[in-house]
C-alpha cells in the first residue's frame, strides 16, 4: 500500500477538523494506514459527510480486538468494556456464557481473548443476519467455533440444549428510549440499525423481556449482567429485583460503563 504524502496528510485532517471530527489526527492516521491510496479520497469524504469511520474501514477497536463491522451493524463502544470486567470475575472455568443481542460479537470475543483459560462455552445471538456474520468472523479471530453465534429473537438463538445449563446471560440490549433516538449523534442514529438502538418508551422494553426469559435457562446460581445508562441504572435494578434477581449497580468511569449484575434470588449475592 503507498503511503500518502505530507500535503495529503496536512489536507486530509484539515478536512476532518472542519467536519467536526475530534479525532482528525488519529483518523487521518487510520485511513492513510488502512486504506488504499485509490479509495482514499472516497473514504475521507463518506467520514466528512459523517458516516462512522469504523463502518468505512470494516472493524471496530475494542479491547485491542479489531472487531469486524459491517453497514447498519451496530458498532461497539468502548463502555461496553465494562461488561467484560463485571463478569470476569465471577466466571468459573468450563461455564456456558450466553451473549444476547451480541452485535458484533465484541463481548464474547474479548472474553475469549482474555480468559483463555476459562475454556468458556459461548453462545451468541442477534436478529440482524449481518450483525451475526461479523460475530463469526470476531469469533474466528479468538478461537471460537463461528457456528457458536446465530440469528435468532433473544433465545431463539441458543440451543435449546441449554435450557437451565448457562452460567451466565450477558447483554446490551438497546436501552434508548424511543423518543431520544433522535437526539443521539448522527453517526449512530443514520448508519445504525433502529433495532440496534430503540429500547422502547422508556429504554428497557428488552431488558424486561431478557430479565422475564432468562430464570429458564440460567443455572440456580446463574447471573445476569446488562448495560444500561447511569440515569436509568436504578430504575433496572429495581426491575431485576422485581424479578426475582439480587442486584447491584457496577459503575466503571474510566470508560464511562455502567452494568446491572445480577444474580438469582436465593443464591450468594453477586
């Protein structure tokens, strides 16, 4: 791949700062590196007229994971880290971990990457097709057999096999309420699938639903850890407890994560 000039470089994030890309430098960096020289100019448009830039070079960096991505797909933020180093933890070696509305498969692939030794069986699932085919190929990356994430509606997706035989249920699931897509950054709201974003009137419809399913296949002791927002992390606490889980609030501020782990009532709290 030929590298670009220093005009081009100096152009490049000159173009970036006026579209209002904070990042101008290190995105300007990104595409020289990851993109070839005829496609270039195309791509620093599309990120001008504000398309994400993970979208335009196919990968998200997600805890020194290049996780694949995809048009509409769901891209993985850095919060969601917090995900990862809530459950860790508390997971025991050889446990089923089941990764609803997986996305991109980031969760699962980083705790692949970062526990090997757990030997940990993930099933993942997701109702965008697309979303699924990046997983597998996040999966690939780390070890896991592809097959192990598929398209299904929460846990239409895992084997049935599994029914009261997972370790833990893990999951962010779209919690925006309805009437604030609007307001979210262009980037997400324009090139993210709806279904990705959109938690109902009040953010949580999924996680009601989630919270409802899950006793059915989780172990006696099994937990339960969702993403949420600090404005709404009481109010989902509050429906763990209402459903039968011990709950408490994980807050992680060096990425700006926010967790509910639970686990089920009559168990050691989490």
């Amino acid at each position: 791949m030929t590298a670009p000039d220093s005009a081009w470089l100096a152009q490049t994030t000159q173009t970036l700062h006026a579209a209002g890309c904070l990042f101008a430098e290190e995105e300007t960096a990104l595409i020289a590196a990851e993109v070839d020289a005829a496609r270039r100019d195309g791509i620093v448009a599309r990120r001008a007229a504000g398309e994400p830039l993970e979208l335009l070079i196919g990968w998200a960096e997600f805890r020194g994971l290049r996780i694949p991505v995809a048009s509409g797909v769901f891209v993985p933020r850095l919060r969601s880290g917090a995900l990862v180093d809530a459950l860790a933890p508390l997971l025991r070696p050889a446990d089923v971990v089941v990764e609803l509305c997986c996305g991109a498969g980031a969760i699962s692939a980083a705790l692949a990457h970062e526990h090997p030794g757990l030997g940990l069986q993930l099933h993942l699932g997701d109702l965008d097709p697309a979303a699924i085919g990046c997983a597998r190929r996040a999966l690939a990356q780390v070890g896991v057999s592809p097959e192990r994430a598929q398209v299904g509606d929460l846990f239409a997706a895992i084997p049935s096999a599994l029914r009261g035989r997972v370790d833990a249920v893990v999951a962010n699931a779209p919690y925006v309420p309805t009437a604030e897509i609007a307001l979210m950054p262009s980037e997400a709201r324009e090139h993210e699938a709806a279904a990705a974003l959109d938690g109902g009137r009040d953010g949580l419809d999924l996680h009601r639903r989630i919270l409802d399913e899950a006793p059915e296949w989780l172990v006696d002791d099994g937990l339960l850890l969702m993403e949420t927002s600090r404005r709404q992390a009481d109010a989902d606490r509050d429906l763990f407890e209402a459903a039968g889980y011990t709950a408490r609030v994980h807050r992680d501020a060096e990425v700006d994560g926010t967790i509910v782990v639970g686990r089920l009532r009559g168990s050691a709290a989490p």
